[in-house]
C-alpha cells in the first residue's frame, strides 16, 4: 500500500471541551507489581510465562471464536514475507513450546482479533531532548508486567513487553530509536500483524527513522494503529496505518486515538488537544510535559483501563524513565537494573 506525505499537518479541531467531563471516575483500588528484567533472548524462563500466561494469550488473538485459519503454517510464511529476519527467533520460540500449532498461530501475531483501549504520546524537541512521551493505558489484570532489556541481535532494546512473544508496545535501541504504538480508533480488522510484533521488528533491524517509516509502509497490519517513531537527531514521524486505507505519514507530534479516516471520541480530541497546546507553549519544559501527562484528560483512573505507566524515552542518553504519580523508576542501557514496584491505582 502506498505511503502518502501529506502537503499539511493533521491538526485536532479546535474544539471547546469541557475537561471536567473527561476527568470523572468511579475510584477502584487495584495494584499491579511491575519488574525490570534482562532476557537477552527467550528461553526457559520466557517459556514458564507463556505457559502461565496462556489462556489470556489465546482470548487476545482469538477474540470470542477460535478460527481454524490462519494455519500455522499460512502464519510462517507471512513472517518470512514480511519480517524475514525474525523468522529465526520465531522458530526458537516454537522449538520451546514443541508441537502445538495454535501456539505457533500466536506467536506470530498474525491476523489478531480486534481490541480497543486508549494511549497518548508526544513527540519533545526543546531542550533536554529530543524525547517521547506517552501513556499506556491498559486493563491491568491482561497486560504483561515487565519492562525488559534485551539482546536478540547485535542491538540492545529497552522495551515495554507485551503478549504473547516479541511484542513490544513502546520501546527503545541502544542506537537511539524509538517507537511507540496507541490504537488507530477504529475496530476494523485487515491481514495483517499485530502492531506489536512489528514494532519489535523496527527496533530489532532499524537504526533510523527513515528506516522504520519505510518498514512500517511496507507490513501489513492487522487494525488501525498509530506509530510515532523518534531517533537521537531528532528526526521523528507519526504514522496512521489501518488496513484497508491509505498510509498517511505526518509531522504530528501528538498523537492520541483517532485518525482522520475515522470519527474520534471527545476523550481522544481531548487529550490530543491538550498535548498540543502544551508543545506550541513556549513555557513548557519536558518536566512540565511529563506532569502534564499525569493530570487528567491524559492521565486516566478510569478502573477498567487506567493510565498503567507514563514513559519518557530520551534517546541522546539512552535512558527511559517509568513514571507513575510520586514515582520514577529510570533504566540506561549502561546501568540496566532489575527489580520490581508495585502500584496502586484508584
């Protein structure tokens, strides 16, 4: 499908919203035990987990109904199609859960069932970056817990891991590219792969943002999503893929739930509008940025899908920070440190 640089930049309207409506909640305590790890590669351990985490793993691909189709064998060759150069990791992984082909389905990522939760992110030029920003906002109880360094190449990734192998929804190199994923808005389902396996690959085989823009053009994804990526020059884009639909590749440095080809909720105009207006502001400091994003319309305490973590990547030092509200937890590729942290959201 062809990319397509627009002539202008897509701006949110400029809408009058009632913030307060956007900031109501009904309060649900609930905790979440987070880990920093190092997994060069999976293995046994990986393994265990994915055994552990089995049930919720199928209900995110399958949906409400298994399919008998993709086949196993239908998924390799889309990976070799598409990802060639995970096809090897791939195939370790499926050596470690033996014969079991709707394993093997999974953990190719190809052809998900749709879902539908929010996130923010925005792209930081001013001083102390280039960075990016954004909050995950999940169900707490099927996201994974662990923020991993890894090694599968000759490049180190600190990332955000998600189901049920590879994935990542945000992440960074030791060479200084980063990537970061919210939902498109829309729950139409294509051919195509999880945006989370494709954001792996960018990080495991590009080393700039041209790189990852041309990648990303070319992999069919699964449902609408949105990509911003960012390298330590500064360069950086966000993405509009979906499938079915034109690629749009912009210069928007905020980016919420909605596209252009499809009619956004008040939240996403919201939180897009509010993070724009925060990096027009010529008083704003990424310290004020990052605050920003753990105030509501960002911030979200809604129980069913709260704000589970705010990432700040700043690739010049190869450094990400995890911010919760009274907590940051900073990781370096150079001083990688495992443990653990227990929030309590509501």
């Amino acid at each position: 499908m062809p990319c397509e640089w627009p002539q202008k930049v897509h701006q949110a309207t400029r809408l009058a919203l009632p913030l307060e409506r956007f900031s109501s909640y009904t309060p649900v305590a609930m905790d979440k035990t987070f880990v920093t790890a190092r997994e060069d590669r999976p293995g046994e351990a990986w393994l265990s987990r994915f055994i552990a985490g089995r049930a919720e793993a199928e209900r995110w691909y399958f949906g409400q109904a298994a399919s008998p189709t993709p086949t196993a064998k239908d998924c390799r060759a889309a990976l070799l199609q598409y990802m060639p150069e995970l096809v090897p990791y791939y195939e370790h992984a499926c050596a470690l859960v033996g014969d079991d082909e709707v394993a093997h389905r999974m953990l190719s990522h190809y052809r998900p069932a749709p879902e539908r939760y929010g996130c923010s992110q925005a792209v930081w030029l001013g001083k102390e970056g280039p960075a990016l920003v954004r909050n995950f906002d999940y169900p707490p109880d099927i996201v994974s817990d662990r923020f991993e360094m890894t090694a599968w190449s000759r490049l180190r990734v600190i990332s955000k891991a998600q189901r049920p192998w590879g994935g990542c929804v945000d992440g960074m190199t030791e060479e200084g590219l980063v990537a970061s994923v919210t939902l498109g808005g829309s729950r139409t389902q294509g051919v195509g792969f999880s945006i989370i396996l494709m954001i792996r690959y960018i990080l495991e085989t590009c080393h700039q943002v041209n790189q990852a823009v041309e990648a990303l053009c070319r992999i069919p994804v699964a449902l609408s999503q949105n990509v911003t990526v960012l390298d330590r020059s500064g360069r950086y884009a966000t993405l509009f893929l979906g499938p079915r639909q034109r690629l749009i590749i912009s210069r928007l440095k905020a980016c919420t739930n909605h596209q252009r080809t499809a009619r956004p909720s008040s939240s996403s105009m919201a939180r897009q509008l509010i993070a724009q207006q925060a990096l027009e502001d010529p008083s704003t400091s990424l310290s004020r940025l990052t605050d920003l994003f753990l105030l509501p319309p960002l911030y979200s305490r809604r129980g069913s899908h709260p704000t589970l973590y705010t990432a700040v990547y700043r690739p010049v030092e190869g450094r990400v920070d995890y911010v919760w509200p009274g907590k940051r937890w900073s990781q370096r590729f150079e001083d990688f440190r495992e443990g653990e942290y227990t929030h309590i959201y509501g």
